[in-house]
C-alpha cells in the first residue's frame, strides 16, 4: 500500500461519521468550558461579580470537568479512531462498538455537567472526599470512563485483526503508539474508577456510611498523573510521525519513537504521590521513590526534544540548506499545521522544566496548590497538548467532511495561534510568579487579611483577566474555524499527513511489540511504587469520614 | 536500534542532571530531615479534643524554649482555631520573632484542607483522621498570609489567618 | 567476545547525519532545566 496514496484517499462517510462525532463534542466543549475560564479570571480580578448567584466554584467545576477530562477525552478518542482508521482498518462490527462508546460517554458527559450546573456538585475535577457531590456526578463520571474502555478495546481489537491478516509485519507505527496510549489510559482509569464504584457511589447513594478519605485521594492520583500523559501522548504521536510529513521530511527513528512511548507507558503510572507530596498519612521514603521514577518519565520527553529538532534539521538539510541554524529559517511558518504544532513545542520547554521542579519532593512545599501549578499546566495542556490538537484539526476535520483548507482559513489559524500564544504567555506567566510569591489556585475573589502581600497577588490576578480575555478571543476564533472546515469550506481532499520511514532506515527490533513483556514491567512497576504504601495506608486507617454536603452549598 | 552519538551526549547530559537534582533532594530529605509534610499519626476526626495538642487551651502559639514555639490549630469549613485571646476574641495572628522554630500542628474536624504560610515553606494538605505537622524556621521579617490553599468549599476564600514575623 | 559486536556495526544514514544545529538546540534546552531548577532550588532553601 503506497503511503501517500491512502494519506489522499477519504474515509467512508460511515467511518467519518463517527470520528467527526467526537470532533462536535470537543469544540463545543471549548467553547463552553473557555468561557468558564473567562469568567474566573473576571471574578479573580475583583473586579467583576457573576450574575443570578452563580457560585465561583460551580464554573470552576465545569471548566475543569469540561475542559480536563472531557475536551480531552473526546478529542483523543475521535483522533485515534481515525488513525486507526488510516492504518489498520476499522470493520463495521467494530464501529457500531465505537458508536455504543461515543453514546455512553456522551450521557456520562450530560449527566456528570448537568448536575455540576444545577449546583449539586460545587466539588471541582478532582472530586476529593468527603466533599459530597450528588450521586448522578459521580455516575456521569464512571459512564465516560467505562464508555472510553469501550473504544480502548475497540483499538486492540483492530490492531488484533489488522496482525492476523499480516503476519510477522510489524505494527504501523501511529496504530502502536494508539495502543500504548489506550493500555495506559485502561491500567490507569481502573483506579478512579474503583474509587468512583466502589467508595463514591455507594457513599453518595448513602449505602455506606462513611468513605476512607486517603485511599480515595490515592486512587484518584493514581490515575491522575497517568492522565496528564493520555492527553500528552496523542500529541507525541502527532510530534513524531505527523508533522515530519508536513515539512517535507521523513520519520526520524521509528525504533526510537516506539522506544519512547514504551517508556511513557512503563513510567507514567507509578508516580501519583509527587501530587501528594505534602500529605500527612504517607511515609515519605514511599514518597521519594515515586520522585525518583517520576524523574525516570522525564528521559522519553527529552528523547521526544532530540528527534524533533533532528526531524527539522535533517529536512532542512536534504533540502539543501547546509549552514548550522538554515533549515531552522526555511521550516514552514506559513502552514498552520505546522506552526500550531510548534508554538506548542516551545511552551513545552518552560512547561516540562516547570513539572520536574513541582515533582522535586520537599520543594513541592514551594508551589504545592499555589496558583503557579495552575500557570504550569495551561502551558502543558492548554498550550501543548491544545495547540497541537488545533494543529491536528486543521487537516482532520476537513479530511473528515471532504473539505479543503483554504489559504484564507490556514491565515485566520496562523492569527488564532499568535493570540493564543500572546494570550497564554501573559496568563501563564503571571500565574507563575504569582505562585511563587504564595497566591493560592482555586480560590474565589479574596482579600484574605489583606496587607501587601495581598495586593501584589491581586496585581497578577488582573494580568490573568486581561490573559483570559485574550484567549478567549482566540477561543471564539477557534470556533469559528471549526464551523467553517466543518460546513462551509470548498469540497476537495485534505491530507491525512502520515510520514513515512526512510527507505534505507534500519530494521525496528521485534521486542519493541512485545505486549506482554511491558505490559508486564509496567505492573510490576506499579506493584512496586504502590503496594507497600498501599496497605500502610489501609492499615493506618482513621476512622472514615461521611458525605459532607453542606460546604459546597447542598441542602 | 542505533542512537546519534549527539543524541547519547544529550541523553547522558539529562540524565546526569536528574540524577543530581535527586541527589540534591535525597541528601537534604534523608541527611538533613527537610522531607516534605509527611506526618503519619492518626486521630479521631470526630472527637479532636481527645488529642492533647488539640484541647482548646492548647490551641495557638506557646513558646516552649527559648526561640522554640508551636502553633496548634484545628481547622474546619471555613476556619482555623488557632484558640483565644485574653479578652476570649478568637485569635487570627501569630507574631513569633525573626530566627525563631515553629513546630505548626493541624488537623481537620469535617473535610480536607489546606494550610500554607505563604511566603514560607509552611504549606501542607490538612485532612480528617490525620494529623499534619511541619517545623519551620522563620528566616526572614514580614507578614505572611495563611491561607486554605485546597477547595474546601463555597467559603474556601473566606479562610485565612496570619503570620507575623518581626 | 569483543570481535563480534564489531562485526554487527552498519554504518547507517542515521548515525552519519549532521546534527550539530540539533545538538546546540537540545543542549541549550538542557541548560536551561538546569539553571530554572537550582534557581527554584534556592528560593526553597532561602525561605
């Protein structure tokens, strides 16, 4: 099969139908939790009180809900459907399981923000114990998880199929990296959601009387970090077998990026206590363990920086450009697909640093819950991981709908992403040195016991406002695309930019594929980091805590 | 699989330097005690008196050396006990002086909190059933502002107190 | 023992690619993790 043939050759509407289906859910998820994000920086300023009573933290809830574990989610799913799509095949038995999994999510989705809106669940993303949320939250929740299982399974069984039918070829490599993706999202997603069936819904529903608060707090960081990664990866793959192709130039190493995704798997689940570091409860020998294999997470990423700058300077110089920084000059700034993509790279620099000291064990008590973490993952998330996804859309959604980008559309995503950009650096930065100077995330308008040290955080707070009010624009511009690539653009055929190896690259060592082999490492890593603490935990139990409605304004 | 001898001097280079911010944290943690919060003894939400720490006249500042103070505080939505005054006015500073090692020891009656000294390295989860502690030396003069740094409901803001250092 | 190892080495485009604007890019990327952690470092140890 000649790859850049099948890159030109549309899905069947059936196939396109369905991938597009999660596209509608992550615009409109933008657009809804991006105003909730607009909001919070209004009430942050001081300047601005919301309307009809509405509470701070019921819009905080949905923008975190919406944004951090919908947005996402949805997008992720939707995009590896089509790669899987593009590279192994999708079977129409396979699709309507697809089908059942977009549905369940979907309801999940509407039940979990319904109640958030009716104020029935003030309890952010995070849902910590014994802040008690209504029962339909918690079930909204578990819909989505076990709807993304749904598709993760969908995703081995067509890889599973595509092997049968060519035996001893290895993987392509976009369908590999879906599956590392997937296994890590089902190993990592099983323990929210044992927390979520088996403490929150039973406690919440009133069946049991009391939750066990560091156990569910465990959980929930056991899946947490991991979480991060599921959004990051989608990225990564775009980074390594994507964007090669639309400067021109092949893959780097496919060994090398199989290598790197491997390691991602291995190292993204055993570090949920860096999140915990200042918790009492958990022996801090335990602790820094965990900081040692978070710090193990960070080699992959550093391999990611390599070949990426190796995949332009190579291509730059097959082009002919042989002075030390000339392919740098001669990379595609005009095309959005690239440069969205890039913006993202760059702010992966000051973000990955950022993660490494938030990770460093006892100088967590530097930044732990101040407003700084908030400024550090919407550089990781609302930046790299976004603008890469932006990026990704640019060709998806009209391969999708049988449209073109035009020259006109790729300028209004150049003019969306340097928004973004400007927008990003003045909220992000803000929140950073905020953070360091100790202003608090996740908090309503207040003066606190005022003093200077008050007035210095509510300076940077007025920073973010205006930051806020600029991404927002570029939000609405965002949407404006979308509705445009979706319904008005020219019909033609829009790329589905797959890069392809060298011709003379050298042959991907066969253990790379060895499912069982990391599947292995990764749990027995995880029974490593987690099992001793674990029981601790359990064994040191307090006695547990019941449902707490009244703070979060539940009668 | 081959790797670009650039990329073997990159790897080794990030490597390296992981290792020794590991070395830099595993060094002051497990040589000089600097872990971060990780007190393990429990308590009975419910019933906190029942700790001698956490009696009502315990709570607050009390010198217990020369330049040695503790600071006990029970916190609740949306509050930090940190005992009364002599005119029983609910205290909301705590004035130590420059130099001076405060043992600050909390607990939560109802949900999880947070306590942080901002400014400081004083910044700690609070959460029912266990007890946080961390000891700190105040290097530096000013006023310090505590505040709830994790969501413990609609009045989660409204939850601070003070730190003053003179 | 030593001789076969030798034997297996292919010179490949891979290894004899020029990447030096690679190598000063990541490198400054390195020492600037570096520089942002000990600075970060140091406000620790000064509070």
């Amino acid at each position: 099969m000649d790859g850049t043939e099948n890159n030109l050759r549309l899905f069947p509407k059936k196939d396109a139908r369905l991938y597009m289906s999660f596209m509608y859910v992550t615009f409109v998820s933008l657009l809804v939790g991006g105003l909730m994000g607009l909001l919070q920086t209004f009430v942050r300023s001081g300047k601005f009180t919301l309307p009809f009573n509405i509470n701070y933290y019921t819009i905080l809830t949905v923008h975190g809900v919406i944004l951090g574990l919908v947005l996402t989610t949805f997008f992720i799913i939707g995009f590896q459907f089509a790669l899987m799509g593009k590279t192994v095949g999708i079977s129409d038995k396979q699709r309507n399981v697809g089908w059942i999994s977009f549905w369940m999510m979907l309801v999940g989705t509407v039940m979990a923000a319904v109640t958030i809106l009716v104020g029935q669940a003030n309890v952010l993303y995070t849902f910590y114990a014994p802040l008690a949320a209504h029962p339909a939250f918690y079930i909204g929740l578990a819909l989505v998880i076990v709807g993304s299982w749904i598709s993760a399974f969908t995703n081995f069984r067509q890889l599973y199929v595509w092997k049968k039918a060519h035996k001893g070829e290895k993987s392509p490599l976009l369908a590999f990296m879906v599956i590392i993706n997937m296994l890590m999202w089902v190993i990592a997603s099983l323990g929210v959601a044992v927390s979520v069936v088996i403490q929150f819904i039973p406690w919440s529903l009133g069946y049991t009387e009391t939750i066990n608060v560091l156990v569910s707090r465990t959980l929930f960081w056991y899946f947490g970090h991991p979480l991060v990664y599921f959004w990051l990866l989608p990225a990564y793959m775009a980074w390594y077998a994507i964007i090669p192709k639309i400067i021109g130039g092949k893959l780097f190493s496919d060994s090398l990026a199989r290598l790197a995704f491997i390691l991602l798997l291995l190292f993204s689940i055993p570090v949920g206590f860096h999140h915990q570091l200042t918790e009492p409860g958990i022996d801090p020998t335990w602790k820094f363990i965990q900081v040692v294999l978070t710090m193990m997470v960070v080699v992959p990423s550093l391999m990611t920086a390599f070949s990426i700058f190796a995949t332009f300077e190579i291509t730059g110089r097959k082009k002919g450009f042989s002075s030390l920084f000339g392919w740098f000059k001669k990379l595609p700034w005009g095309d959005v697909r690239f440069f969205a993509p890039f913006v993202g790279m760059v702010a992966f620099i000051p973000g990955g640093i950022g993660g490494i000291i938030n990770a460093s064990h006892q100088m967590n008590a530097l930044v732990h819950n101040t407003i700084w973490v908030t400024g550090h993952f919407h550089l990781t998330v609302a930046t790299t991981v976004l603008l890469t996804y932006f990026g990704i859309a640019y060709w998806l959604v009209p391969h999708l709908t049988g449209r073109r980008l035009t020259k006109q559309i790729n300028k209004l995503g150049i003019i969306q992403t340097i928004i973004w950009t400007v927008g990003m650096t003045i909220m992000s930065t803000a929140m950073h040195i905020q953070g360091l100077l100790g202003g608090p995330r996740r908090s309503a308008y207040s003066q606190y016991a005022g003093g200077e040290q008050v007035d210095t955080w509510i300076g940077y707070q007025l920073a973010q406002a205006v930051g806020g009010t600029i991404l927002f624009i570029g939000i609405l511009l965002m949407i404006y695309i979308f509705i445009k690539l979706t319904f008005f653009a020219p019909r033609g055929v829009e790329e589905f930019p797959i890069a392809a190896e060298d011709e003379d690259a050298q042959a991907t060592p066969k253990i790379l594929e060895n499912w069982y082999l990391w599947v292995g490492i990764t749990i027995a890593l995880i029974a490593f980091a987690y099992t001793i603490p674990m029981i601790d935990i359990i064994k040191h139990s307090p006695p547990g805590s019941v449902p707490f409605k009244w703070p979060i304004g539940r009668m | 699989m081959h790797l670009h001898k650039y990329e073997k001097v990159w790897l080794t280079f990030g490597m390296a330097s992981l290792i020794i911010f590991l070395l830099v944290i595993g060094f002051a943690a497990f040589w000089k005690g600097t872990h971060p919060q990780s007190h393990l003894e429990t308590i009975d939400q419910n019933n906190v008196e029942a700790h001698d720490s956490f009696k009502p006249e315990n709570l607050g500042l009390t010198e217990v050396a020369d330049g040695k103070y503790k600071v006990n505080i029970v916190a609740s939505a949306f509050n930090y006990d940190f005992g009364v005054d002599k005119d029983e006015k609910p205290v909301k500073t705590i004035r130590v002086p420059q130099g001076s090692t405060v043992l600050f020891t909390i607990t939560s009656k109802d949900v999880v909190h947070g306590f942080q000294v901002a400014g400081t390295n004083v910044n700690m989860m609070v959460e029912p059933g266990h007890i946080s502690r961390y000891e700190a030396v105040m290097k530096n003069k000013g006023e310090f502002t505590i505040v709830c740094n994790e969501y413990c409901g609609i009045g989660h803001h409204q939850m601070f107190g003070k730190v003053e250092v003179y | 023992m030593t001789k076969k190892h030798v034997s297996n080495k292919v010179p490949t485009p891979e290894v004899s690619s020029n990447l030096k604007g690679t190598f000063i890019m990541v490198m400054i990327l390195g020492f600037l993790m570096v520089g942002a952690w000990f600075g970060a470092y140091w406000l620790f140890i000064s509070r």
